[in-house]
C-alpha cells in the first residue's frame, strides 16, 4: 500500500506517532527504537500495512532494516503485530539477527510474549530467512544486559498513569537506568522523584 510515508510529525507518543500529509494525519504504530529517532519537525517513516477482516493499521520505522526484520517476523506463525513490535522495541535488528543465527534461545525467551517453546519455533522458522534477507545487517555481539526492556516498560508504565513524554524524558534523566536490573526498582525510585515535587 505505502512504501514510505513523509510529513510533519504532529504528535508522538510511546507506541504510535501521527505524520501529518497535507492535512490528513497518518497513525503509525512504532518501536521504542524509532520513538527515540524521532525528533524533526519533519519525519519520513517506512511503512508496512496490516489489513485483515476487522482491522487496517500502519507501521512505522525509522530505517528499512527493521521494516524488513518486521515483516519476517510477521511471515512467522503465531506472531502478530503485536509480538513483533515488542521484540523489536526490546533487541535492535543487528542484535536480533545474531539471537536468532547463533540460536540464542536465552535472550529471546526475555522478550513479554516469547516463552522457550514460541522462542525455538521462531528461531526454527526465521533463522533462514534472516540469514538470506538481511545479509546488509552486520550481527553484532549481544550483550546480556535487559536496559532496553527495562526503559520500554518504565515509559509505558508512566505514559499508561498519564505522564506526558516531556515529563516521562525529565525523570529518567534523573536516574541511571543502565544500573537497574528489573522495571519494578526503577519505577520504584521514579516515583520517589515524583512525590518530592
């Protein structure tokens, strides 16, 4: 439907940002990677259409390695939408392609949503297609640390209390977040914070 989408970024949240075109806003459901990229007045997104029966929805990404780690995630059974943008908000697509060569069952189990059981499906069924499409992405040494995943949730956790994203930005400068080992400390001393205002 879209290859890419490009306009002024009238509105930007944790999971989706608008992309005004000549009027007409687009919703474009995106990564916690590409939330952190956008910061233009003026954004260019790529774009993947999601069309069932019941529903018609945009992705957005920031660079065209992770809208093509997405939709082989997609071409999976039993990973939607949903599933996808969490595995791709948690591992960036260089650190994705060497969980799933080198058969990493362990980091991909980290991910809300993947058990052992769906993680070796995933990896039985992906670790070709990966190996063949996304020969241009160098893999690159994972390394163990849960960070990423950690910030995601303490975002979403703030923005689902109705914090806006300048606001939620101010607190976790306050805090290390490299040095919390679960989402609940961090939350936790996040929220000391809040209540000496």
């Amino acid at each position: 439907m879209y290859e890419y989408i490009y306009g002024k970024l009238s509105l930007k949240k944790i999971d989706y940002a608008v992309l005004d075109v000549n009027g007409i806003g687009y919703k474009l459901y995106t990564t916690l990677s590409t939330y952190n990229k956008l910061k233009n007045e003026y954004e260019k997104l790529y774009v993947v259409s999601y069309v069932r029966e019941d529903i018609i929805r945009l992705y957005g990404f920031y660079d065209e390695s992770e809208k093509e780690m997405f939709s082989i995630f997609l071409s999976a059974s039993g990973i939607g939408p949903k599933l996808a943008i969490a595995i791709l908000s948690t591992y960036t697509t260089a650190e994705l392609k060497e969980i799933i060569l080198s058969e990493n069952l362990k980091e991909l189990s980290k991910v809300p949503g993947v058990g052992p059981k769906k993680g070796q499906k995933i990896i039985f069924e992906l670790k070709d297609k990966i190996k063949n499409r996304l020969k241009h992405i160098d893999s690159i040494e994972f390394k163990e640390n849960n960070t990423t995943y950690i910030e995601e949730d303490v975002k979403l956790a703030l923005d689902s209390l109705g914090y806006n994203d300048k606001d939620i930005e101010k607190f976790l400068d306050k805090v290390d977040i490299n040095s919390y080992k679960d989402t609940e400390s961090a939350i936790r001393d996040i929220f000391k914070i809040i209540n000496k205002k």
